[in-house]
C-alpha cells in the first residue's frame, strides 16, 4: 500500500512538472479533490526564471507570426469592417471607395472583395467576368467607376457556394491580395467578411493596415458585435478610425417625417465608450438600395443627393483620421 502510494505521488509530480501547471490537481477535482494537499506539488520558480520564460514564450510567438508584407505599388490599405452581417458594410466600402476618389480625383483607389463566402462587390460595381492574366500570370482587376476591383465573385459562378474549410479561405485570401496586378494605388478599400475569424486575423497579420472603419446599425445588437470588431483590431494592433453609423434615420418620401427605426444614436454613444471617433451617419433610404441593387451605387450615380454627401463626409473623415494617425 505505501508503495502503491508512493507511485500515485511520482506519477503526479511528473504529470505537474511536465504540464508546468501550478497547483492543478491531476485530470480534475473528481479524481484529486483540491483539499487533498497532500497530493498537490506546486512548481514554483524564481522571479528571474519566470521573466525568462517570458521571454522565451514572446520569442516563440514571435517567430510563429507572419511577417506583414506590403501590397505592390499600394500605399495605405483600409479594412472596412462589422461584427455582424447585413449592418451595410459592402454598400459602405463601395461608396467610401468611390467617396475618396470624388473627393480628390488625384488619387487612386482600389477596392478589394475580402468576403470570400458572401461576395457583393460584383453585383454593387455592375462586374462581371474572369480576370485576365498579366505575363507575371497576375490577375488584372475588373474595372468600373475608375476603381478596380477584385472579388472571389469573379473566380465562381453567381449562385455557386463556396464550401471551404479554414486553409483554403486563407490560400483564396492570399492570392486576391499577393497575385493581383493592382498598379499603384493611394487606398486600397478591403471590404472584409462579418465577424471576427480566420480572414481577417489573417489579413491584419499579412498587410500592414492604416486603419479599420467599423460599420454598424445603431441597434443593440449589432453594436455588441461592432464592439468585438473594435476589440479585436486593436488587439492586433490595426488602429480604429471611427465608427459609421448606417441606416441612422429613415425619413418618409411623402411627410418627411423621421423614424429612428434601429434606435436613436447608439454607434455614437459606442464610439464614446470605445474612445473613437464617429465617422458619420449614413440613412436609410430608398436611392441608396435602389442604385446599389442597380449597380449603379449612389455616389457615383447621384452625386448631388444628401445620401452621396453623408458618404463623401465619411470620406473625408477617414482621409482626416489617416493624416493624424500619420503624424
């Protein structure tokens, strides 16, 4: 019996040194109940050798990730991101795309389709078709409105589904970004996938980014998830630019009466909360649905309405936050 004790004590000491776990009782309390000290081993190290294993963990993590890498010829790259889907975010980075280019014909503006599973950047640029190849077998972008375009859209049928697991996303994500003949581009607008996942980890840890702008409803809903889109950018050290506010007021065509219908004000009060800067509002409305379901997106189509004005406004608040960023 003592020696059968004896073993159960080695065998638990190995299993803590070797899983470097402090004060865990082995496989659980219902098999070493935490009042059973006698059977605790604490492995207990000194203050040096803790900072050293430190150290060497940050090393390791270091080396696991990846090197950010620019795009050729693309001097700032914009990810326009939401927690949720169906916030507007495509429309958004659509007409932001075309916004920065109306506000300053100078600059040129690229816009890349990051949503891989659920691409609308075809539909809302009115593109359609495969790429061509370059000699350097890089694929030449699809072009409308002076901005070019890329999208898993054009590489799959309308309808067909992309049934993917997590690697081959990735190796899709790569290539729209590294085997693209973008040219030389002053932004490049990344309108990436709802959520917090695998795509946008890996964009953000592959591409150095200027800045992420967050899309989202003023609904409580949508800004719970607009939130962890924050959270999530400033982990991985992108800085947040500011928050739009889409689909802010709806103002009946007949009376012109306005109807708060996802609530009143809630992205700017997340903005606050967040310490961000609130972009701007864009409303519900009629045109913005009609030109974008034409293909025709608003900016472009109907320049002097107050809806291509709020986005030309979040426009110029995103070029403003990227100057003093810069500074």
């Amino acid at each position: 019996m003592v020696k059968l004790h004896d073993s159960y004590k080695r065998l638990l000491q190995i299993y803590t040194l070797s899983s470097n776990i402090i004060g865990t009782p082995l496989l659980g309390s219902r098999f070493v109940p935490a009042h059973q000290n006698r059977h605790e081993i604490r492995f207990k190290t000194s203050g040096a050798g803790e900072r050293a294993l430190q150290e060497r963990q940050r090393q390791h993590m270091a080396r696991g990730l990846p090197k950010q890498k620019p795009i050729a010829g693309v001097k700032e790259v914009i990810v326009v991101a939401s927690g949720k889907g169906g916030v507007g975010k495509s429309t958004t980075a659509v007409n932001l795309a075309l916004g920065l280019m109306a506000n300053d014909q100078s600059k040129s503006v690229g816009l890349l389709d990051a949503d891989v599973y659920g691409p609308s950047v075809p539909k809302l640029m009115n593109l359609k078709g495969n790429p061509e190849l370059t000699d350097k077998n890089l694929m030449r972008p699809l072009v409308n409105f002076g901005i070019p375009c890329m999208s898993m859209g054009f590489l799959v049928e309308e309808v067909a589904p992309i049934v993917w697991r997590g690697l081959m996303v990735m190796s899709a994500i790569e290539k729209l970004v590294r085997q693209v003949d973008w040219g030389n581009l002053d932004y490049l607008v990344i309108d990436m996938p709802p959520g917090t996942g695998d795509v946008q980890l890996s964009i953000t840890q592959n591409i150095p980014i200027a800045g992420a702008v967050i899309v989202s409803t003023p609904q409580d809903i949508a800004l719970l998830d607009a939130r962890r889109g924050a959270e999530m950018f400033r982990k991985v050290n992108v800085p947040v630019l500011g928050l739009v506010q889409n689909m802010s007021v709806f103002q009946c065509p007949k009376c012109n009466h306005q109807t708060h219908i996802f609530g009143l004000d809630g992205a700017k009060e997340l903005a606050q909360t967040l310490g961000v800067e609130m972009l701007g509002d864009i409303p519900l409305h009629l045109n913005i649905r009609e030109t974008s379901d034409k293909g025709q997106p608003v900016v472009v189509s109907s320049p002097d309405s107050p809806e291509a004005e709020a986005y030309r406004r979040v426009a110029a608040a995103v070029v403003r936050r990227l100057a003093e960023h810069l500074r």
